[in-house]
C-alpha cells in the first residue's frame, strides 16, 4: 500500500516539481501516490494546510516563515524539507516605462534600471499620483526582491511608490486597466502582459539576487513528523523531477503536461519559454535569453539553506516593521529543514553539501563546495548591489540596510 | 450587524443572503465583482466578511485587512467543504484572529453555520443538476446504441436492451459504457 500524499499548488511554472513528479511516475516508483488541488490565491492554499485539506503545499517561501511566526493570524508551526526553485520572476512594467529603464531587446542592468525609475517614481510622486506596483502576496519573495532593488536604488517602499496585492492570473489585467504600473510576478504571468501589450519585462528577479529562494514544499511541522515515510520518498521523487525538468530534451513535453486544464491551464508556448530561459520582453521584440532565470537541481538548489530561512527573516522585519527579536528568527531559521531533505537523499548520489547555512551573495567565481555526499560547484550568488549576508551577524546586517 | 457576502457566483450569494435573511439585527450586501471589490468592502465597512475559501480574491483583501486603517478589524469567514470539524479547524487556525473586539464566539457560529449549511444545499444542488445532465446523456447514448443492435441484427427492442444489460454484467461495465462501445464499433465500420 503505498503512502498518499495531498499537495496544494497554485498554477504556477515553478509549481512544476510535483506536477511532475505525479505526471511521469517518479512519486509512484518511490512509494508516494500524489493529489494535487489547485487553488488560485495563497491564503486558500495555506488555509487548506492548516485545516488538514492538504498534506504539503507548493507556498510562497516568506508565508511559510510568517504563518510560522504568527504575522496576521495565530501561529503555526510549518516545516520546509524542500525548495521547490530558485528565482523565476521578472518585473514588468506599463511599456512606456519600460522603454525609459532599459534599451530595447534587452534585460536592463538593475542599478541602471533603478536609477531611471526613480526619476519617474519622482515625476509621478510630485503629481501626487504615485507609482503602484502589484505584487502577489505581502508574504512573498516577490514583495521582498522588489522592495531590495527599489530601496537599493533610493526608492522608498510605501512612501514613493505604493505595492499593493495582485492574484497572479489577475496581474496583466491589472497592468492593462492602469491599476498597477507594474508587476513582480512568476510565470508565464509576465508573459501573459506581454503578450496583451499591457506591459514589457524590464528585469528579471535573478538579477537582484541570483539565487534568491522562491518557492518552497511547506509542510505542518506536526504533519512532517507523523508523515515521515511519505515525505521521504516524496523529496527523492521531487529531486528527480528536478533532474527530469532541467533536461532540454524534456522540455516539450513538460511545457504539454503543465500546460493541461488541471495545471496550469495556460498556453505550453509560453510555458515553454520560461522553462528554457527565454522570454518574450517585449509584444514585437524577439526572444531573449537569459540563463538561470528561473534555477532549478544544479548546484543543489533544492537544499532548505537555513541562511535563506534567515534572509527572508530579516526582510520581514524590515517591511514588517517589527523589531528584530533573536528567539523570532531562531523559530524562522527552525522552518528550513536541511536534516530532512539529507535523510531523504542520503545514498542517492545526489550531491548533498556538507553545510546548512552559507552566508549568501558572497560567490563571485565558481567555487567548488563541501560536501558530504557528490561533488558540487556553485556559481556566483551575488546580490545586485554587492551586499554580503552573513547569517552570524543577522542585526548588523539589517542596519546596513537602506 | 453588517454582513458582507463576497462570492463570485451570484446564485450561491443569493441562496447564502437568503439563509441569512432570517437572522434578527443583521444587514446583508452582496458582493459578486472582482473589480472595485476593496472599495466596495471599505463602503460597506461590514462587521463579517463571508467568503469562499477558493475565491480567487482572498490574497488581496487579506492585504487590505492587515494595513486598512479605515477597516480595522474585519472579520471574514471561509465557506467550503465544511464539516463541523474543519469549522473548528479553521476557528483555530486563525479565522478567529479577525473577530471584532467585543464581537464573542458564540455571535459569530451560528452566522457562520447558516451561511455553510446554505453553501452546501447549493452544491448539492449544482451536483444533482450535473447528475441529472450526465442521466440524460447516458439515456441517449443507449438508446442509440440499441437502434444500432435493433437495425443490424433486427432484434426487437427489449432483445437489444437484454442484451447489452448481460454484456454489461459480463464485464463488469455499466449499461451506458457497452452502449458507447457499440456506438464507437458501429462508426469504425463505416455506419452513422
């Protein structure tokens, strides 16, 4: 009999993993048998974990660590054994703007891009009519590398530009009624403004950070606990999918399978392009490639990073506008499991780093790493404007901050 | 008490604003459109906001409630596949942490009772519809296939029936299934 397992998931790319991992057999061969319920915003994914609706969830990464620590509602413990991928989204903006931040054809360069917009943050801010920006959840990695890059760039969040809350699948619409002036979104939702003409990508968010945590498999911890034989093979058939997904010759076929009505229900065209790393940046321009745009398997990117845990703490303070409390981020860092994701791939000859924590922007080169199991070599992790987190030093770090 | 009904189906608002009409002291609006939605709810300024756990504007109005100022301390409630457990469930998970100061417990169930029994009564009703639908269908589908056994076999009708039903509990099928089998055969064939 094997184990069954509900995950939640909204129709998202990156929500690719366990779509996969069902579709080609990787979670049966492993002893899993998956469901997988689609919801469209984030609040009914999490509230399906809480209530026992679902097992695990495909969750945006600060909503784990928030739900965690109580921000908003009562606290809930939740458990991430797993990085569902690194990066992914992309800025898009009215095209009129997006003209003036970047040259045509081509990703912007996020200081130079910054620079340009906060001209017109200004302009718009004298005229009283505020830039807006739609993000898909105050608790996302969206809202937060957003707000890096603008407040980097002398943008400040709340005060010259205004971010508000847009479903994803709501986001172009959103851009074409004029009620935002851009988005920070997954895809194929940019994607989906571009191809209306309601916007164009100006940068993608693997250039403000360029290996920042995106999606993660969220757990109850108490949930982890009693479900560990299933949670186990779950983790082996996810790191497979991994593998299955970064493959070329996969592509085709996996752009087909997430495309269908129950996933994504979207257009495997644009599917596709996302997962080859090539997007469309403007309606007429022409394809443009940007590797790593969305990270998936190299370089262990699937690994819970507890400093990751930790950074994304530290922005919640910032944007949160709470004090920096040390037993709070101990509960924060506590919700990245690395001992789980290692228990589960132990002996599978996947590289396992030797580490649960590394201090994050600080790779300029390849860099070959500690292990414990496989070798591994990691590229340059770099934040856009040179800053280095170390995970020691968690207060001195939030007051280098803009 | 000021009652906001958020439901992108108008008919489910209105079997749910209907179970509520009978609620002494309380004030209903209906809230069926996606745009302008924060603003409408910023009008209203309702004590409960009553919504679907799937609406698709949940991420948007939990944003609004977390920095509104104007709006202080909504409450909003989720309606779907509710059981008294998952109530119970949801309360403690953090549905109760939009309750209004002063506003108990015990005021706030059996609104929220109400509003799941009349979510459930409408999809039970959607259900029997598709069930009925899906009869329909399937009753055209063996009739049709009978015709085909009738006209190229010439059994006579209750023949062609009999004769399906064994197929049927032959292969453990049911009816409708054999039917669509001779249907698909009888168009590989060549017939119409």
């Amino acid at each position: 009999m094997p184990h069954e397992l509900t995950i939640g998931f909204l129709p998202l790319v990156d929500a690719c993993l366990p779509i996969l991992a069902h579709e080609h057999g990787f979670a049966e061969e492993e002893g899993v048998s998956l469901r997988l319920v689609r919801d469209v915003s984030w609040a009914t994914v999490l509230d399906r974990l809480l209530y026992g609706h679902s097992d695990a969830a495909h969750m945006v990464a600060p909503l784990a660590i928030a739900t965690t620590l109580g921000r908003g509602r009562p606290a809930q413990p939740l458990s991430v054994p797993f990085v569902l991928g690194l990066n992914g989204n992309a800025i898009t903006l009215r095209p009129e703007y997006a003209r003036r931040l970047r040259p045509e054809g081509t990703m912007g360069d996020a200081a130079q891009a910054g620079a340009a917009l906060r001209t017109i943050a200004d302009e718009r801010l004298a005229a009283g009519d505020p830039l807006r920006f739609g993000v898909v959840h105050r608790y996302s990695s969206h809202n937060y590398m957003l707000r890096y890059w603008l407040a980097a760039c002398g943008i400040r969040p709340d005060k010259d530009v205004e971010i508000v809350t847009v479903a994803p699948p709501f986001c172009a619409d959103a851009l074409a009624a004029g009620e935002v002036d851009g988005i920070c979104v997954g895809e194929p939702w940019n994607s989906v403004a571009v191809e209306q003409g309601a916007g164009e990508i100006v940068l993608a968010t693997a250039q403000i950070w360029r290996r920042g945590v995106e999606k993660v498999l969220a757990l109850r911890e108490r949930v982890l606990d009693e479900k560990m034989d299933a949670v186990r093979p779950l983790i082996r058939a996810l790191c497979r999918a991994g593998r299955n997904f970064v493959d070329p010759q996969n592509w085709e076929v996996n752009a087909g399978i997430l495309a269908r009505p129950q996933y994504l229900d979207g257009s495997s065209e644009l599917i596709r392009r996302a997962i080859a790393d090539r997007l469309l940046l403007a309606r007429d321009g022409a394809l443009v490639h940007y590797p790593d745009f969305m990270f998936q398997y190299r370089e262990a990117a699937n690994f819970p990073w507890v400093s990751q845990a930790e950074w994304l703490y530290t922005q919640m303070v910032r944007w949160d506008h709470t004090p920096f409390d040390v037993e709070e981020a101990r509960r924060a860092a506590r919700v990245f499991r690395p001992d789980v994701y290692r228990s589960a791939l132990i002996g599978s000859g996947e590289p396992l780093p030797g580490a649960s924590s590394k201090v994050e922007g600080s790779i300029r080169d390849r860099t070959v790493v500690g292990t414990q199991q496989g070798a591994m070599v990691m590229e340059a992790n770099r934040f856009f404007d040179g800053m280095v987190f170390d995970p020691h030093h968690l207060e001195k770090y939030l007051k280098s901050l803009p | 008490m000021r009652i906001a009904i958020v439901d992108e189906s108008a008919a489910r608002a209105s079997i749910i604003q209907e179970g509520l009409a009978t609620l002494p002291e309380c004030e209903l609006f209906v809230l069926t459109e996606r745009r302008g939605l924060v603003a409408r709810i910023g009008e209203i300024a309702p004590d409960i906001v009553l919504m679907d756990l799937g609406n698709p504007s949940r991420d948007v109005l939990e944003e609004y409630f977390a920095v509104s100022r104007v709006l202080d301390r909504p409450i909003a409630m989720f309606v779907d596949e509710s059981d008294n457990e998952s109530i119970a469930a949801s309360v403690e998970a953090g549905v109760s942490s939009y309750v209004v100061d002063g506003l108990a417990a015990n005021r706030i169930k059996p609104i929220l009772d109400l509003a799941v029994m009349r979510f459930n009564a409408f999809a039970r009703l959607q259900r029997d519809l598709a069930d009925a639908k899906g009869k329909l269908a399937e009753r055209e589908t063996i009739d049709k296939a009978k015709r085909i056994l009738m006209d190229s076999r010439g059994l006579p009708e209750p023949k062609a029936y009999a004769e399906m039903r064994s197929a049927a509990m032959n292969q453990g099928k049911r009816i409708a299934d054999i039917a669509e089998a001779i249907i698909t055969a009888h168009r590989l064939m060549g017939g119409h």
